[in-house]
C-alpha cells in the first residue's frame, strides 16, 4: 500500500458554471436587507475558469482575461479574492495565492459570473493549500461570500429558499437551448432590490409581499421532463419589472427574441442579461442572428443547459 502524501501541486485550475433564474419569486423584505427567495437555479455551458498558482505568504493577487475583463476590479473587493481570504482565515493558513481568472461569463450581467469566480476560487485553493475543507464546510463559506455562490459550486439545477443559499437538487433533463443577449452597460444587483421594493410600495400599497414564495409546480415538472414548450411558457423573474424600469431598453430586447422564435424570455437574475430559451439548436441560432441586429444587444451567445457546478480541472 501506498501511503505516501501525494506531492502538493504548484498551480490548480478549476471552472464554475453561469446560472439563469429560470423562476425567482421574490418575497418578503429581512431584518437583515436580503429578500426572501424562491428560486430554480439552471446552470448553463457558460464557464469561468482561476487557476490558482502558489505565491508568497500571506499575499493574494488577481489577473483578469477574456470577455470584459477591464470591468472587473482587481483589488479587495474582487469576490475571487475575497474566497481565497475567506478559506485562508477559517482554515489557519497564511499561505499565498497568485490567481488568474478567465471570464466568460458576463460581468454584472445577473449570470453570477463572480459567485462562479468565488467557488472555482474556494475548489482551486483549497486543493492548492491542501486546507482540506469538507464540501458542508465548502458550502458554508461559499454562504458567506454571496447568495448565488453556494448553487455555483452544486451546479445543474437547483431550488433555492432563504436568500437563495440553501439549495435542494432538481431533476432536469437537458440539453435546453438558451440565446443569451448581453446588454449594453451593467445593473448592480442592490439597486435592481431597492427598484424593486420601490414598485411594490407603488403598485400593492396594502398587500404584504409572501415570506416565502411558493415553486411552481408546472415549470419544476417541464424542468424534470425537459419539455421547453411548457418551461418556456412558466419563466417568471419577480425582478423583471424593476430591471426593465432601470434599463428601458431591455424590453425591445426581450420582444425580438419572443418575435424570432424563442419559446419564454426572461431576464436574466437582476439583469441585465436576457435569456431566451428555444426549441432546439437550429432555433436558438436563428434567433441569436435576430438579436444580433439589435442596436440594444452588445453580444450574443448561445448556450446549453444543465452543467456541472465547480470542478477541478487540472493539478
Ligand atoms: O448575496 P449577494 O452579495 O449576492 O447579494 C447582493 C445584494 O443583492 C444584497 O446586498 C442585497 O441588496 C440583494 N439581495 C437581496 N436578497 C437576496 C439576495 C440579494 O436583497 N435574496
């Protein structure tokens, strides 16, 4: 038997998927400022990868490539750097980190493309340090960097309750063929909230929003059956509304999709990326080349889903 350690590698890279809200019902208002959630997390071929490469103690430093990579800051704040600390102090290391992020994800776009980032990060470093974190310890750390990260390192499909951080595995049955239209300019996700509670306040005066939402049952059993008709048909984003009232153009966008062909449209999270889903690969080609006309769309892309949540890659 062989019981020597394995030799500890210099440099690990691991990827994390993007994510569409394919329901999210927004609840109640906390104590704490977050909302109560009902959500149905997807996650889509949409990858970030970090490679996390050994530095000097203590130190954490951060590269970033690929799709808008300048809009993504590089200091304290990035949530890459923030899991890689975050492990650091629960785990009683002082050891460095040299990461490099390569985005494909949008950057605020309502995709979690820095949750994807945080939990390749807590897999990469974790492997890296050998801080032998357990998946539960995994889970509760990823918790407390945001509330998208934890369904980032499960990946396929997933409810989401609470602020959407506890999670329970959904049957999916794929592919499902989705048209991402990235928009022009980004929305900061507290803001998309507070327009949000805004509209409510307007619109329901008297009504008291639900502590806790309820899932749909339609569009869990089209998810499990991966019938896209009937999934596309039970989209629902509570945040719509208030993404729309915070970037107007949006709604041009989510009509030339629907107009090309796509079977539901939706924003994507708190936006302002669309996601459009299609019958099948043909479909969503032609309606990637609609939306590609459109003044108010930046790019396109076209996606399946589900995908694997955060893995290791190579070591
Ligand atoms: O958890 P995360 O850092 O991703 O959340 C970003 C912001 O989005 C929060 O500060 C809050 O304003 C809003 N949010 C919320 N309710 C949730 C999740 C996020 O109000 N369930």
């Amino acid at each position: 038997m062989n019981t020597a350690t394995p030799p500890t590698p210099r440099s690990v890279t691991a990827t994390a998927p993007g994510k569409i809200n394919v329901q999210l019902s927004v609840g109640a208002r906390r104590p704490d400022g977050y909302h109560a959630l009902t959500t149905v997390f997807l996650a889509v071929a949409l990858h970030d990868t970090v490679t996390a490469t050994l530095a000097a103690t203590g130190r954490t430093t951060v590269t970033v490539i690929g799709t808008d990579a300048q809009r993504v800051p590089t200091d304290a704040t990035n949530l890459a750097v923030r899991a890689a600390q975050l492990l650091r102090e629960h785990h009683g290391t002082d050891a460095g980190v040299a990461l490099h992020v390569t985005k494909r994800i949008p950057v605020a776009g309502g995709m979690a493309g820095g949750s994807a980032d945080a939990a390749a990060t807590l897999l990469a470093c974790n492997a890296l340090w050998n801080t032998r974190a357990t998946p539960a310890q995994l889970h509760a750390l990823a918790t407390e960097l945001g509330s998208d990260v934890p369904f980032a390192l499960l990946g396929h499909a997933a409810l989401g309750r609470g602020r959407g951080e506890i999670l329970t595995d959904l049957p999916v049955t794929g592919p499902l063929h989705w048209v991402l239209a990235l928009a022009h300019g980004e929305l900061a996700t507290p803001a998309v909230y507070a327009e949000h509670d805004r509209l409510h306040t307007l619109r329901h005066a008297d009504a008291h929003p639900s502590p806790q939402p309820p899932a749909d049952p339609a569009l869990l059993a089209a998810l499990k059956t991966g019938d896209a008709t009937a999934l596309g048909a039970a989209l629902v984003n509570d945040l719509q509304p208030a993404a729309l009232s915070l970037h107007p153009a949006l709604a041009a966008t989510l009509h030339t999709g629907r107009t090309a062909g796509a079977l539901g449209s939706i924003v994507s999270g708190s936006g302002p990326t669309c996601a459009f889903l299609a019958a099948d690969a043909h479909t969503a080609k032609s309606v990637a080349r609609a939306l590609a006309t459109s003044k108010a769309v930046r790019r396109v892309r076209t996606v399946s889903g589900p995908a694997p949540g955060a893995h290791i890659t190579t070591r």
